[in-house]
C-alpha cells in the first residue's frame, strides 16, 4: 500500500512539473509573438538608394 501512495504522490509531481513547464513555454510564446508584432509595426518607410549616396563630381 505504501508503495502505491508514494508512486501516486510522484506521479502527481510529475503533473504539476509538466504543467509549470508547459505555462513557461506558453509565455514564453506570447512575449516572442508580441516582440514580433511590435517590430512589425515600428518599421517606417524605406528610403530610396538615391538618398544614401552624394553625388559624384
């Protein structure tokens, strides 16, 4: 019996640590998605080639 308890009581550990795992991965998701979206929106307009360079003489 004893035996038993103590597989059940690991077993439920087991759980709990896949679960809180499974959050940080979760979040972990979610902060990437959104640094992805935000840098999607920062992005402004492209300047033309001609703006970077000075004519030449």
């Amino acid at each position: 019996m004893f035996e038993y308890e103590l597989h059940k009581t690991q077993a439920a550990d087991l759980i709990r640590e896949a679960e809180a795992q499974r959050l940080v991965a979760e979040a972990r998701k979610a902060r990437r998605a959104a640094r992805r979206s935000r840098k999607l929106e920062s992005q402004g307009p492209v300047s033309s080639l001609r703006a970077r360079f000075v004519r030449a003489a």
